[in-house]
C-alpha cells in the first residue's frame, strides 16, 4: 500500500540530539554502578563522559548482533530456542529495518566478590537500538528499546570481552531501556480528524523515515528516497493535502435575485480542491469546482401565467495554494482563484422562447454579475491547517527534556509538500 505522509531525520541530526541530551544529564544515568554478583564479579562501575554517537551505516552488524541475541540459548533468549532458522530469519530482518546501532565510548571498574582489587579498563559498547510503535489514548507514539550489545575492551583483552559480555550486557541493557530509553515517546504528527495509520519505521541510511497511510492499514515500506538533510523532515502527498483541505468544503451561501422580469434565488456551491500539484517552492495548484443553481421566475404579459425555471452552471477554477508554518502547524492558505464566467443551461420551456431569447444575454451578464463576488467570498478563507508537529518533553534523572520544532521551511519534494525544521532542545 503505498504511504501518504513520510517523517524523519538524517544521522547527523539525530547525533546533534543525542549530544544535547547526553550535555543535558550527564553524569546522571551514563556514570553508575550496577550490581552483577555473578561470574565472581560484586558490581561493574562504567562511565559514558563522551555522548554516544547513532550509527545508521551498521546494518549487517546490526544483523548479526540481533542473529546472535536470538540464537544464544546460554542468555536470556530462551524463547527463541525452538523457532526455526527461517522464522528467526524473518524476525531479524523485521527487527534489523527499524534497529540501528549506538557506539559508546565507556570506562569500566570491574568490582570482584573476592575483595580483591577492581580491574579497570577502557572499552567500546555497541547497542542495537530497535524503535517500535504503541498507542496511548488514541495517540500514535514512536518508542526506542535497546534490544543486545556487546563489550569490546581497548586495548584488546579477549578475557574481559568474555566476561563483561557475560557479566555487564545482561544488565546493562535492562538498565538502558529502564533509565534511559523508555521515558522517551515520540508522538505522531496530528492531521486534524483524518485518520492516518501508525507509522512504519525503518532506517534508510542516511535517514530515519517513518512512513504513514490514509486509514488504519499500514503502508508498505517504498525504496529509500531522497530526503532533506538539514534538519528534520515531514512531508505529506497529494491525496493527504486533498483531504485536508476537504475538510471545510463544500461551501454554498445564496442570495435573492431581481433583474428586470425575472427574479428568485441564486446559489452557488464551491467543492473541496482537486488534482493538487506540488511545485517544486512548495506552493500548491489545484482546481476548485464550482457549481451554480439558480430557481427563478419570468414574469409574463398577461394573460399567460409566470414561468419558473432552474438554470444551472458549472465551472473550473484555477487555485494557487501557499504553504506556511506557524508556531508548529502547516497551513495551506488560497492566494489566487480568478472568478470564473458562467454559462447557463437555462431549463427554460420552448413555449416561451419568443420572451426569453430577446433577454437571455443580459441575464447571463446579471448572474454573473451576482456570482462574482458571492463566489469571491466563499473563497476568502482562512488557513486550512494539514498537521501539527508536536512539542513532547520527557524525564531524565529528574530533569525534564523539552523538545520542540524552529525555523521551519518549505518545499517541493518528491511531489510532496516537505517541511523541514531544526529541532530545539532545552532542559
């Protein structure tokens, strides 16, 4: 199924954030003590003084990291033990296509039960980091969770690789997911009352995309496209904008008419914009229908009696929409729609030709003269908004994270509408 809306961020960007957060707290949560008892080991103290770095470039490790979690039967993985090789090779490649991997610089005092003296060491950690998706109170959410990892000491010394892998990472990736990565919900962009489908993630190196649908059924995951890289990205397609801007029409005041020997009531009705074109600035073209009805009465001589009759007309507009952000929400706001002239069908009975005909142009001119500006009306309308991005804020060791969204652009995109924005963080 193919996708209407596409959100993500490049692996810069993404190590900007990580930074900033890691400034934020640290040393709380990245300098601790877990207790291990285990293997002869009391307690491993570690600390991360560097911030982790996100690495999108890692895939096929990322794969044999996860192969390995899920094959390990001397782990915690016994639930995989009686899957099948290939139904462990579906599982990796579900897991590996939204999983990336961090690196961390870490030092280690490795604390013994004996009371002998604490063995230190410089190292490397690598986590593979999965984001999965859940749903609070009607609210779409993106959410991390560290899934394995491993110890890789430097200088090299296979015997402590062996036993903090052992010892350290059966903890250690509790605590990651506990402390660190849990408090941490992305909410989904909000499309007014259009239902949009969670999002599918996945990693599409250089970027993080997560990609939505129209309705409840999720999109498939198309090949990676060429996504703006200076800062984070939302972009949503034609038949999205549509919907959106569906949202206020039809639209069809009316008015009384009076114009020599004919008079009644005259109404127009415009429809939602159609056939959207995304140009390559952002701005927006579509077409506006718009249709009139008219109910009027020709006064006749007497003694024939008055006739009633509907003409009726339609015409196309040309629309230029602009986009715009404000204060985290895309608008679309109409700019241009020439007035179109209107040509009747005039559904008036054959018998009564000889009066009609003489006043059929001047009457055309009259409604016309009417429809302009109660058509112009219509289409001064305020700023039809198509989403909003969201302000979240979560908790780390007691300091609250606010995140929030600046300096936002757009443009044309893979015949998309694209916002790009920098991404702000306090604490």
């Amino acid at each position: 199924m193919k996708y209407n809306a596409a959100v993500g961020a490049n692996n810069p960007i993404l190590n900007q954030v990580v930074s900033d957060v890691h400034r934020a707290i640290y040393p709380s949560l990245f300098k601790n003590t877990i207790d291990i008892n285990r293997f002869g080991v009391s307690s491993i103290s570690f600390d991360i003084n560097q911030a982790p770095t996100v690495d999108f470039d890692s895939s096929s490790e990322v794969k044999d990291m996860i192969k390995r979690f899920m094959t390990d039967h001397n782990n915690v993985n016994l639930l995989f033990q009686n899957l099948s090789s290939e139904n462990i090779a579906e599982i990796i490649e579900v897991v590996s296509t939204a999983s990336f991997g961090v690196n961390a610089k870490i030092s280690l005092s490795i604390n013994y039960e004996n009371g002998d003296a604490p063995t230190t060491a410089g190292a490397v950690l690598k986590a593979v980091v999965s984001v999965q998706t859940s749903v609070e109170e009607d609210q779409n959410y993106l959410t991390l969770q560290a899934i394995t990892g491993e110890v890789i000491t430097n200088p090299a010394n296979a015997f402590l690789d062996a036993l903090l892998n052992k010892a350290l990472i059966p903890c250690f990736i509790p605590y990651l997911n506990e402390e660190v990565l849990s408090p941490i919900k992305i909410p989904a962009l909000q499309y007014q009352s259009l239902k949009v489908s969670m999002a599918v993630p996945t990693i599409q190196k250089p970027n993080f995309v997560a990609y939505s649908s129209l309705g409840t059924v999720q999109p498939d995951v198309p090949q990676p496209g060429n996504w703006p890289y200076k800062g984070v990205f939302a972009a949503v397609d034609t038949q999205l904008l549509k919907q959106a801007a569906s949202i206020p029409f039809p639209l069809g005041p009316g008015t009384g008419f009076k114009w020599k020997i004919i008079s009644g009531r005259v109404e127009a009705q415009v429809h939602a914009p159609k056939d959207f074109i995304v140009g390559v600035n952002g701005n927006l073209t579509a077409t506006i229908t718009a249709d009139v009805l008219a109910q009027l009465t020709l006064t006749t001589p007497w003694p024939a009696p008055d006739v009633s009759f509907g003409p009726h007309a339609q015409a196309s507009i040309a629309a230029t929409f602009k986009p715009s952000v404000k204060n985290g929400e895309l608008y679309i706001l109409l700019e241009g729609s020439p007035i179109p002239s209107f040509s009747f069908d005039w559904g008036i009975p054959s018998w009564i030709n000889w009066l009609f005909l003489p006043l059929q142009a001047g009457l055309t001119a009259a409604l016309n003269m009417v429809l302009g500006p109660l058509i112009g009306n219509i289409l001064k309308l305020p700023p039809i908004k198509v989403y909003t991005l969201p302000k979240f804020s979560f908790t780390l060791a007691g300091k609250t994270i606010k995140i929030s969204f600046e300096d936002a652009e757009t443009t044309g995109k893979n015949s998309m509408l694209v916002v790009t924005s920098k991404i702000k963080i306090t604490a």
